[in-house]
C-alpha cells in the first residue's frame, strides 16, 4: 500500500531521549489513552536518528518524539494512526528502497521503522521506570515481516540514562553552563557559595541547587558512568574539595575551568593531598573544545561541547555488549 502524505495540523514534539518518549508512554498507559509506538529498526548509509530511536503517537493525532529531521514524520505519524485504526503492525522503509517514491530523505540512505498498535505495556513501563532511576534498560522489538524490508526477526536495544551533569561554581559561567545544559537535555545539578547564582539556575536544575557553606561539606557527590562533572569557578579554593568528591564516584567525565597554567597548578595541589595521577589524568582541563574564550554563553557551550563528545557511543556497541553479557549471564 502507497500511503499518500497529506498536510495534517497534528503537534509533534521533538524528543530525542528514550526516557522522555517512555515518560509520554507511561503517561498514557496511566490514563488509559490509545497509542502506537515507533521504534527506528534499521538504517543504511546516512541518517539524523539512531537504531533503537523511539517515538509515540496518540489516537488524537500528537507524536512524541521523531524519527527524521522533519522530512518523513508527518508521514510516519499518519501511517500510525492507520496502523491504529486497523489494529495491525507496520513496518515501513523510506528513502532507497522505498515504495514511497515520494517521500525521499536528503541525508541518502534508508531508514526502517516498526510501528506497533500493541507494543508490550508492562517492558515499556519497566524499561521507564529503569531510566528514571539511571540504570540502563533493555527493549526487545520484533519486527519480523514476510512483505517488509530485511531486519533480523528480533531487535534487542539497551538504553543508557540520560547524561547527568553536576556543575559546582560561581559566576557567569556557572550560570550559562547550566542554562545551555539544560537546553540540550541534560539533567543538571548545582552547587555554590553563592546564593543569588543558585537562585539564578534554579530553574535549570532537575533538583534545587545546593548551597555550599563549608569545603569540609562537600564529601559525597552521587555520580555514575553517564554522569558528568565540571567545577567552574575563578577563585579555584573551592575546587580540590568537589574534585577529590568526583573523582571518588564512577563519573564518566570530571573537568574543571582555567587556563593551562591553572590546570597545572591545580593538578599540583591535588597530588600534594594524595590524589593519584590516574585520578588527576581523568581531570579535563582546562575544559573546552574551544581554547581562549572570553565570553561566559561561549566558554559554556564549548565546555558542554566536550562533554557531549566524552559521552557519545555507538547503538550497536550497546546492543552487542549486552548480547554479549546475556550469553555470558547464561553460561554461568
């Protein structure tokens, strides 16, 4: 069947994160709403979404989460709605190898999709309610067809949590960083002396910032492998308190601000108090994809630039890492 693309005044909401597509989820399983799941299956060649990328439509036509860059999603999204109406699974191909000669993809490649009317409730709750407290979740599609593209007949996906970043300063900078991580999705936490820079981010922080009064305070800071840490002040006094913390924890990425002569002196101070130089190597500094900068909205993005580089992956390691512990697991 060629389904025909038609303008719709439907609202779509671009979500990148799994979790934030699985928060919509769940929402409608709560209040009992209909909806179809759509789970990116396969791609070729290039493409703005990963293997395993997810969104959801409701029986009133709003999608959470996208599929493309813009160019097909109104077509996916009526094509869920069929799927709905009928109450059968699709799965769909654009771009090389379509039927849908119309509909075309400038990136080149080809992208699969599986659009599922009754995708497994309880897994999609679950695999929520996992990300919400960061650990990773596992979803296993089925998107097996006699009619549609060659996909294998099942699709395991393990989702990371989102990227967790802590930020500890004062000043502009602390105050742009956390605006501009905030606007790119992370869920961010602070901490100062200072009190008007909390008030000032508060709104950013996914929990109320915390007011530190005292360098003997800051003892425990809660981060795992997906969380992030940047210490952003220019008087660096409070530094080897948060960073000896840090380093104490799993986190994927500990950076701190400062000039190259800084970040010297600040490695120094740090092994005059026992830090091991594995720890003091794990230290990004001074932070910044960008050297040399001068204005606080730009530091911060080139800061955030870096962190998003140590935490990007590839889907298909995940999956295949996850495999591999399963046959693992089993074997034991």
């Amino acid at each position: 069947m060629c389904w025909m693309p038609r303008r719709l005044d439907n609202h779509i909401t671009y979500q990148d994160h799994a979790v934030d597509v699985l928060a919509q989820v769940a929402a409608y399983i709560r209040t009992g709403q209909r909806f179809v799941l759509i789970t990116s299956v396969d791609i070729k060649g290039g493409s703005a979404r990963d293997v395993g990328s997810l969104a959801v439509v409701a029986d009133t036509g709003e999608m959470t989460g996208y599929m493309s860059n813009g160019c097909i999603d109104q077509d996916i999204l009526l094509q869920a709605l069929d799927c709905l109406a009928v109450g059968t699974a699709r799965l769909l191909r654009y771009g090389d190898g379509s039927p849908f000669h119309d509909l075309t993809l400038p990136c080149g490649g080809a992208l699969s999709v599986w659009i599922d009317p009754a995708p497994d409730k309880a897994a999609l709750v679950a695999a929520y309610e996992a990300l919400l407290v960061r650990t990773p979740a596992t979803l296993i599609f089925y998107p097996a067809s006699q009619t549609g593209p060659a996909v294998p007949a099942a699709i395991t996906i393990v989702y990371q949590p989102k990227v967790a970043l802590t930020l500890a300063g004062r000043g502009a900078i602390f105050r742009a960083t956390a605006k501009v991580a905030n606007a790119i999705g992370f869920d961010v936490t602070g901490f100062s002396p200072d009190m008007d820079d909390l008030m000032a981010v508060t709104a950013y922080c996914k929990v109320p910032p915390t007011h530190v009064t005292s360098r003997n305070s800051i003892t425990n800071l809660n981060l795992d492998q997906t969380s992030g840490f940047i210490t952003l002040f220019h008087d660096h006094d409070w530094e080897p308190a948060f960073l000896v913390a840090a380093l104490a924890t799993t986190a994927g990425f500990v950076g701190a601000l400062g000039s190259q002569r800084t970040h010297a002196a600040r490695l120094a101070q740090l092994a005059d108090i026992g830090v091991s130089d594995r720890n003091q190597q794990r230290i990004r500094g001074p932070i910044g994809l960008v050297p040399s900068l001068r204005n606080a909205d730009l530091i911060a993005v080139s800061a955030l630039a870096e962190v998003a580089q140590a935490f990007a992956y590839d889907q298909q390691v995940v999956v295949e890492a996850h495999q591999a512990y399963q046959t693992a697991q089993m074997s034991v």
